[in-house]
C-alpha cells in the first residue's frame, strides 16, 4: 500500500515524540510454524509510541494514516498510574518511519539507523 510521506514540520514533530515518548526495536526471534511445529529464526522489527493524552497520539494516527492505534488500561502493578494510548508499528512500517523520521531524529538516531541498515 502507497503511504503519503507527512510535510516536514510533522515529521520533525514526530521524531521528536518518538525520541522523547518512544521505542525502536529490532531483535530476533524464535517462533513455531502452526503446521509442522518446527522452530524457525525470524526479526521482530517495532517501534511504538505511548503516551497517557489520548489527543496526541491520535494526531500520530492522523498524520500517518497508518500502525495499530490501542489503548490500555492499568494493571494492578501499576501503582498510581494511568491508561496509556499506544501507536505501534512493525516491520515494513517500521522501516518506513526509520527513512522519514532518521534526519530529524537525536535520541532515537541510533536505533533508526538499525533499522535502515537491516533492510539496507
């Protein structure tokens, strides 16, 4: 599916929550064919946003148009805490975010580019 790549001003917004709100990740993992059971590698490529104001991370959704929108409410270890609102993205989106949010990013640079090199 063709994604519309936000203006400038949003992408720098954007990697600006993600470098204060959010993870990227990239690791392998194992997991079982629901066929035969056998075991088999494979990467788990994510990046997820959370936030307790459900208003900006619906305006996440809103300028990408795209990733999983949830919310979750607290469990009983979270002493205090509040619902979050999540915008989580994986793979291919993943790797999509890493090529627009990679030049505006400071805190997450690293990790973006661990992403843009496992597709390179």
């Amino acid at each position: 599916m063709k994604r519309k790549k936000p203006s400038e001003t949003d992408l720098a917004y954007l990697a600006g929550l993600f470098d204060g709100e959010g993870h990227v990740g990239i690791r392998k993992t194992k997991r079982k064919t629901s066929s035969n059971k056998r075991t088999y590698q494979c990467w788990d490529i994510r990046a997820e946003i959370s936030m307790t104001h459900q208003e900006t991370i619906k305006s996440v959704k809103d300028i990408l148009g795209f990733g999983s929108f949830n919310h979750r409410l607290p469990i009983k270890s979270w002493i205090g805490k509040q619902e979050q609102w999540r915008m989580r993205f994986a793979n291919h989106d993943t790797w999509l975010l890493a090529t627009w949010l990679y030049p505006f990013a400071k805190t997450k640079k690293l990790e973006w580019e661990k992403v843009l090199n496992h597709y390179a």
